[in-house]
C-alpha cells in the first residue's frame, strides 16, 4: 500500500490533518494539490483528500478517515513540510474537525481507493525531534485548495523504497456508519431572520481616509467584528467620478486587469462624507436558476429591502451588502449551488431615473451540485413489511442536492410510516457528505420504523371520562379495533371530538398495548361549558325586524344529546318551539332532529299560525367539517289556519292538515360555507305531500338550486345562482295551502323587491304564490381588507302554471356592503326594482349574516 501525505486547509482558517487511502503500484503525478515531500528515511505518507464546507450555523470538514490495523503518521515540518513518520501499532479511530463533526470518507464506503499490496514489517522509526506544526491559518476561497508546498521538496520514493507490511483482510477495512456519527452539513435555514443588524442612522467619526469603517466607532448592537469591518473596503460615489469599485474583491475569470483596476482605485473613491441617499437593490446573473421562491426569500430576509425606505449612508449600505451577500449564498446552497462567486457593487442612479443609487450583486451561481449516493438506514426494516414504503422518498441518485426537496421528501416519508403501521417511528435529520472536487453529495437519512401496530383500543383520562364513553368514541372514530394504524384517523378522531362543542380542549396519544400488536389511543380533554346562550337580530324589507334567541344545554342527554328551547319576536312573525338534536347517533357523522314548534306568520301573501311536528335523519356540514355530500330525510305533520285570497271568493280563513315526506341531497364542492370563493353546490329538495281541506289531495313539490364561484383574482370573486322549483300533481294553486305554495322576491331571492313580493296578484295587490319558480342571481365580491363591496342584479318570476313564464320575469339591481367578521361576513344590501310592479317600493334593503348565497 502507498499512501502519499498533504495538509488541506478550510474555509473556517483551521488546518485539519485529514487520512485518505489513495495510491497505487506506481507513484502518482505530483499535481497542485499532491504535496511534495521527501523524508529522510523508510516512511509511509498519507495523501489527504478534504471536503470543506460552510454555512451560516455550521462549518465543517468532512474526509477520509479509515480504521487501520497499522497507520504511520507524518509530522510536518516548517514551511518546507518535511516529515518523517512512525509505525502505530493501534486502530485510529475516526478524525474530528475543530466542529466536533466526525467526518468520513468523501466515497461513502469507508475505505477510500486503497489497494491491497504485500509490504513486509519494519521497525519503529524515531520521530524527528524538531518537527514544525502547521503555519497560521489564512483566507482561502469557498473552494477547497491545498496548502503552498516549498518547491524545494522531493518527488515521492520509488516503490521499491518502501517497507513491507503484512496484508490486511479486506474485513480489517470496513467502515460500518455508526448512528450517532454527525456527518456532513446542517441546511442553511430559509426561514429563519437574519441578524438585526439594521442600522438608523449616520455613523459619526467612523470613517478613515479611505472611506473605511472603524468596528471601535460603530453604535452598540451594531458593532462589526474585527473581520467584517476590514475585509471588504466600502464603496463610495464621487460626482465627478461615478466609476465605483468593486467591494467584494475580484474573480480572475472575469477582470484579468485587476491590478491595474486596483493601482487605480483611488481615483474612483472618496470617503464616505455620511450624506444619506435612497437606494434600490438589483439582483444580475441569476435569471436562469432563480425562481419566485427565491425572491420571495430573499425580499423577506433580506437587510437591505428591509431598511430601502430609509435613507443610507454608504457605511451602513455597505454592512447591509455584506449580510445579503451571505444570505443569497445561502439562499443558492439550499439548492445546491456551493461555490457561487458574489461581486457586490453601489452604482450612481440611473439617467432620467429615481434619483436612488443602485446596490448591485452581479451573482455566478456556478455548478450544481447533485446526489451521487443515497443511504436510507433501517427504511428496508419497515419496507419487508409494506413494501410501498420503499418508494416513497422522491429524491433520487442525480439529483440537485436541494435542501427543499430533500427536507420533503423527510416529511412524505414520516408521514408515510405513520400512515402505514409505524405510528411510533422517526425519520433522522438529512445528512449530506459533500465532494467539492467531484461537485457531488452522499445524502444519509437514518430511518427508525419502529414496530408494526394496529389499533387497539381507547382509553379515557380526565373530565373527558364525564362527557363521552369509550364505545361512543369508538363509534365516532373512522377505524375499528384490528385496523392498521394511520395517523390520520388519530387526527380525524381528535377534530370530530372538537366538534361535538363539548370539550374546549382535547389531545389524542398513542401509546403501545405491551402485546406487540396493538397500539391504544389515551384520550384527554377538558370541558367546555355544555349551556349556551344565542341571539340574532335581522331586517328586510317585507319581512321586518325579527330577532331570534335559544337556549341550549348541548349535553342534556349523555352522549351529544342536546336540548334547544328557541323563539322569534319580529314584526311580521313570532315563533316558539323546542328540538332534540342527537349528534353522531348511532353513526360518525349521522343526525337525530325531533322538534315541535307553534309559528304565527302575518305577511302580504297570507296569514298562517301552524302547530308542527317534524323529525329527520340527516347529515350535515359544520364550519370544521364541510362535507362534499350533505343529505336528510324526514317527517312532517302540521296542523295550520291560513288566510288567502281563493279563486273568485273573497278572502277567508281555511284550515289544513298537511303531512309531507321531505328529502334533500347537497353536494358541496365550495371551500367555505359562510364565504365561499371558488367552487360549486349542486342540491336538490323533493317532498311528497298529503293535505286534507274539504277532502284529501296529494302533490310533489321539488326544487333544484346551484350556485357556481370563480376568483378573478386574490380580492375579486364572481358568484352566480341558479333556482327552479315546480309543484308537480293535478291540483290547482289555489288548493294548495298559501303556506306551502312558491314565492319570489327578498334578500335570499330576488333583491330589490320586497319579502314574497314577485309574481301573481289578488284583488288586494298582495301576492298569491304559484306551482312554479324560477330565479338566477349574479354578484361580484370585491373585498378591501376586511371590507367588502358587493354590486349585483338578480331575476326571478312565479307562476300558477306548471312551468314558469320568462316572458313575466322581474329584475332587481343594487350594491351591498360586506363587514368580514371572525364568525363570517356581514352583509348589508341595498337593491331596486328594474320593471318594478303596482305597489312595489323603489329600495329594499336587507341586513344578515353569511353572503346571499
């Protein structure tokens, strides 16, 4: 084996002694970065490889590092580096950096590009007394590079020269990743503020000749360290000479006259005389790779966009060029680009421009780094048992090493052994070995499955233990005992728990069963107050004042078993009634609703008061759950005395007895039930109906409603409704009680005319209802903060016929005003009639909560 030795140097100033198996049967060529050393006497070098990275949290060396049954260390000397070296008879165990990162070969396999050749032993050889240590660190570039080498030192010995050693087994060589090794890079965080390091102000007495600012002369909290404040000489703007030196030093590709640029510096620059200027910041270089990501994390972090409406100084425009110059390298290595050549430069304003100067970054990204290898630990553990699992992570060999995709990938694999089985598992931070020579990167993330669990099942902890029972929980939960596990059903389980409105708090934990199998969830939670008071008050026009109240003990009878007692005082109706309401009853998700209510109704169409009995099973939406599908199916029996115009006669009274089948079906693809914004509803209603009045008849009344919602833009929404409805049988609308026939016009219908005003008329002028409907809306939300303006026009008819008549339709227009409340909007809308009919008023006006439709 021949092993030939080097120091590398790192970004961070630190001389590291790095071990890497290289070599051959011949002796290599002496290259920039093969040192060349001549000892005095048998010795084995070592040639060092090093991978040196930064970022803003970590810096670190990571390289070769090799378990030897034997290893000769060389001892360098002076600035010659001369070194002889001494056979070691123990395992050298893994390298560290001044970071306290264990590092590892750059090939990720443990034994770098060693061959296994015969040697024969040789003795201890002395250590050179007057052997150097390394030279004092210096600035070098991102890139890795090899310290200066005297070139007075010799070629590497023949291979003949050296001493034979005994062969080493190819087990010998094995480099097994221990799990807690730290290897490779932490990734720069986005998301994170830079330092606040904003200043306010001028500097007074900061500056030198040469326009240099002094750390000792900066504000508390602002001071620079010794480094910033020395390695880059701040610009300033010379009227006569608007030439501005470049503040981040020079890339030899791009000026090759950078001597004679820097000999003559001094005819560009002045001292900064504090003058404060305004200024912009111009980003060149970077259209190809740079997406809205990037500028958006930028602009967000960025020092100099933060302070841009504030005049500057150039000290302080200088200090803020420093720190967004670091931020765009981070910005460019979370996507892989580590050697990226920053030039920073202030500029006189443009001709016929803002009188601002312009702060410029002229940016070369360089090459992207990509994925060579990538190493999962223990993922194939859990994919022996789901085998799906073992495609789950998207990043592949070839790709960038993007700290976004990697850091995704982490999240859908997490949530993927949760969602399969593995509710105790853990997925490793990313760990990344990176190669600068090869411009390549390992990726290790050690996967920790866990074992395999199916639901078991629920224990109760707490308050929580007076409010539901295991069985009712059970029977709410979307799994059953023996399911495998998934993390979202324990989610799932945790909303639908909130949403009963019985606890103010709750956490579901899974904790092991202890029989290998099973996987139990702890529920705990705390009360909320089971007694509510509600109250609402609106207005319309035909409809009056009306305010509503209830009182409710959402617990009367264990589980969910809630009592309502409500009532209606309002100029037009009053009302009194009390429900029982069973949520999830016997299902997740299902509805029991029995109530019996007492209404009196004096409106223009008719007089009604109704004693009535209803019950249904229904399945609704609620604001934490807004399900797709909502439906019901119910019962109806209602006693009423109604007043209308019939026919020919003269008004008078008439009683019924009514008894309906009323069903409805919703499927829901809006994205909110107050304040919809994108989407479309789609329903139906249909309800088979006995009525007994001087003999028994029967009808069907059914209904369609749709409504559709398209965004325009972030603040702009265009909403339009479509409603018809028919009551379908061989009876005349006159027969029909009032109560149950159709009627347009209102703030839910056709705005601009008053409450059931549309369509037929009596003697009296007052509307009669019909068999038929028909009404379309269209509005446009625009909304201003929490403000909204709301201009629309809508149009409907009724008809005594079977089909409505669009030859008689009516046509409403007007505006309304949104107030954007925490509970959802309020809505105030003012319309007028278009072809307004005898009697009708020129403005209606309707106040609610929640938008039209």
């Amino acid at each position: 084996m021949k092993l030939f030795p080097a120091i590398m140097k790192c970004p961070d100033d630190e001389v590291h002694m790095c071990v890497s198996s290289a070599g051959s049967a011949s002796v290599p060529p002496v290259s920039a970065t093969t040192p060349k050393i001549m000892p005095d006497g048998p010795f084995v070098a070592i040639r060092l490889r090093s991978l040196c990275l930064r970022t803003t949290s970590l810096r670190a060396c990571a390289v070769h590092s090799l378990y030897l049954k034997s290893l000769c260390a060389a001892a360098l000397l002076g600035a010659g580096f001369s070194a002889s070296a001494v056979m070691a008879q123990q395992a050298v165990p893994d390298q560290k950096s001044a970071d306290g990162v264990v590092v590892n070969d750059s090939d990720g396999n443990g034994v770098g590009d060693s061959r296994d050749e015969s040697v024969e032993p040789e003795s201890e050889v002395p250590i050179d007394p007057n052997a150097g240590v390394p030279p004092a660190p210096r600035t070098t570039p991102q890139h890795l590079q090899s310290v200066p080498i005297d070139p007075n030192a010799g070629v590497p010995p023949a291979a003949s020269d050296f001493p034979s050693l005994a062969p080493v087994s190819e087990a010998e060589f094995g480099l097994d990743l221990d799990e807690t090794m730290n290897i490779g890079v932490a990734w720069p965080d986005m998301n994170s503020n830079a330092p606040d390091v904003r200043l306010t102000g001028p500097l007074e007495g900061m500056s030198d000749e040469n326009g240099i600012a002094s750390a000792e002369a900066l504000p508390d909290g602002d001071a620079l360290t010794e480094e910033a404040a020395t390695a880059d000489a701040p610009v300033s703007i010379d009227g006569e000479n608007p030439l501005v030196a470049d503040v981040s030093g020079t890339d030899p590709d791009d000026d090759p006259d950078a001597d004679e640029a820097d000999a003559g510096e001094e005819n560009h620059q002045r001292a900064d005389d504090d003058s404060l200027r305004r200024y912009e910041v111009v980003i060149n270089g970077l259209d190809d790779i740079a997406n809205g990501q990037f500028y958006e994390r930028f602009n967000g972090l960025s020092v100099l966009k933060a302070e841009d409406d504030d005049p500057a100084n150039l000290a302080q425009i200088n200090r803020r060029m420093q720190l967004d110059s670091d931020l765009i390298d981070r910005i460019l290595r979370a996507k892989g680009y580590y050697n990226a050549f920053i030039r920073r430069a202030v500029l006189p304003p443009e001709q016929g421009g803002k009188d601002k100067l312009r702060v410029t970054f002229t940016v070369r990204p360089g090459a992207q780094y990509t994925l060579s290898h990538i190493s999962l630990p223990g993922l194939s553990h859990a994919s022996a048992k789901v085998p799906e699992l073992g495609t789950v992570f998207s990043v592949k060999v070839g790709d960038p090493i993007d700290a976004d995709a990697i850091k995704a990938g982490q999240g859908q694999l997490s949530t993927a052994l949760k969602e399969n089985g593995y509710p105790f598992s853990r997925v490793d931070e990313p760990e990344v070995t990176i190669d600068h020579d090869t411009q390549k990167g390992d990726l290790e993330m050690v996967v920790r499955a866990g074992g395999y669990r199916l639901f078991g099942g629920i224990e109760l902890e707490g308050e929580v233990e007076n409010i539901f029972t295991p069985r009712h929980l059970m029977r709410i939960a979307r799994f059953d005992t023996g399911d495998v596990y998934q993390a979202s059903d324990v989610e799932d389980l945790r909303q639908a728990i909130v949403a009963t409105g019985l606890v103010s708090s709750v956490s579901v934990e899974t904790k092991d069963a202890g029989d290998g199998t099973h996987a139990n969830l702890l529920v705990s939670a705390a009360a909320a107050p089971m007694r509510t008071i509600a109250g609402e008050i609106g207005y319309g026009s035909g409809e009056g004042y009306r305010i509503e109240g209830s009182w409710q003990h959402r617990n009367f009878f264990p589980p969910e078993g809630a009592i309502t007692v409500q009532g209606l005082i309002g100029t037009r109706e009053q009302a009194a009634g009390v429900a029982f309401r069973r949520n999830n009853f016997r299902k997740r998700d299902i509805i029991l609703t029995t109530s019996v209510s007492f209404r009196n109704r004096d409106y223009d169409a008719y007089r009604a008061r109704t004693i009535g009995f209803s019950a249904a099973v229904e399945r609704q939406s609620n604001l934490i759950y807004q399900k797709k599908w909502s439906w019901s199916v119910g019962t109806e029996l209602l006693g009423s005395r109604e007043r209308n115009f019939y026919g020919d006669i003269d008004r008078s009274n008439r009683n019924y007895l009514i008894g309906a089948l009323p069903m409805s079906i919703l499927y829901d693809a809006s994205d909110d039930l107050l304040d919809p914004t994108h989407g479309f509803r789609l329903g139906a209603r249909i309800s088979p109906e006995v009525s007994w009045q001087k003999g028994t008849f029967t009808y069907v009344r059914s209904q369609i409603d749709g409504s559709v919602y398209v965004p325009m833009s972030e603040k702009i929404v265009i909403a339009s409704r479509a409603r018809a409805g028919s009551i379908i049988g061989g009876i005349d609308s006159d027969r029909i009680a009032p109560s149950r026939r159709f009627y347009a016009g209102g703030g839910a219908s056709v705005r601009g005319y008053g409450y059931q005003a549309i369509g037929p008329r009596d003697p009296y002028n007052d509307p009669v209802g019909g068999k038929s409907l028909m009404e379309f809306s269209l509005e446009a939300r625009i909304r201003m903060g929490v403000f909204g303006v709301v201009p629309f026009i809508d149009a409907g008819n009724i008809s005594t016929g079977f089909l409505p008549k669009f030859s008689e339709v009516r046509y409403g227009a007007g505006i309304g005003m949104r107030y954007y409340s925490p509970f959802g909007p309020i809505r105030i809308d003012v319309g007028t009639p278009l072809n307004r009919q005898k009697g009708d008023s020129r403005i209606a006006v309707y106040v609610s909560l929640g938008q039209s439709f």
